[in-house]
C-alpha cells in the first residue's frame, strides 16, 4: 500500500471514530454536559488530526521547489484556517442533527437540510477566491492539482462522514 493510500486511509478511520459515537446506542440528546464537552474535545482532536494527513497528501503529491513551498505553505494554512471556520457550520449542524435525531420536527429537517447547502456554497466561494492567490504563488498546472487534490480528500471526507449519518425518518 502506498503511503498516499496509507494516508487516506488514515483519515477515513478517522472520522469513522470521529462519527461513530454520534449515532451510538445511547441517545445522543441524554448526553451530560461532561459527556458533550469530552465528544467536542474529541471532534476537535480528530479535525486538526485529519487537517495534518490532508496536508501530508498534498504535500506529497504537489512536489513543490523549496521556493514555491516557501511561499505555498503560509497561504495554504491561511486557507486552512478560513476553512475551518466555514466548516464549523457543517459540524455543528451535525451535532444539532445528533442531538435532535429522536424528536426532529419538520422545521429542523428543513434547517438541517440548509445549513450543509450553505457551507457547500461558502467553500466553492472560498476555493474560487483562492485560485488566483495561489496562481501568484504556483504554476497553473499545480495550482489546478492542488485544487483537485483538495476537493477529492474533502469529497471522500464528507462521503464517509455522510455514511455515518443516519437517513431522517419520516
């Protein structure tokens, strides 16, 4: 296996440890506050965690020059870190899911049903914003690789997140 399928593999774990315990066999809305604050702490660990494999991928896979690297790696952790706040969105409409997931009313649904819209609209504002950034900074060739490379580790992300996300019940 090679170390960028090592590393992929690495962060589905993740958030499959990250996700489980949402949906565990207790109700998530009868959690202790002590109970809430030790799962937000975990979530946390786990997000900087993935962050640090995504970025050893990307690293391996754009070979950049020492110069370019220099320059590439302040704005990619400023990318970061606007990402991270647009995220916290995500996550937190999954807690609010998790929380409610028993008694979830109809307006709810439609509100978490939004608010993962609304982050997917934020992140393509922010990736378009950034093409340009990083074009000053990286060949056109590698500014489109690193592109690709961050929506496919994102997509497999929130494809593995999804899947641990139990379907609303009508």
């Amino acid at each position: 296996m090679s170390k960028q399928n090592r590393a992929v593999g690495v962060i589905l774990a993740a958030i499959l440890f990250l996700t489980g315990p949402l949906f565990g066999q207790s109700s998530p809305s009868q959690a202790t506050p002590s109970i809430q604050t030790s799962m937000d702490e975990d979530i946390d660990l786990m997000r900087k965690d993935i962050r640090s494999q995504k970025k050893q991928i990307i690293a391996a896979n754009l070979q950049l020059t020492d110069k370019e690297a220099e320059k590439f790696w302040p704005l990619y952790d400023q990318y970061t870190a606007e990402l991270v706040k647009i995220n916290d969105a995500k996550y937190g409409a999954i807690k609010d899911y998790a929380a409610s997931y028993a008694t979830l009313t109809d307006d709810q649904a439609l509100d978490l049903t939004r608010k993962p819209l609304e982050v997917d609209g934020a992140v393509a504002q922010l990736r378009l914003r950034y093409i340009p950034i990083f074009g000053k900074v990286l060949s056109g060739k590698k500014t489109a690789l690193f592109f690709q490379l961050d929506r496919r580790l994102v997509m497999l992300i929130d494809m593995q997140l999804a899947s641990q996300v139990p379907l609303i019940q009508p």
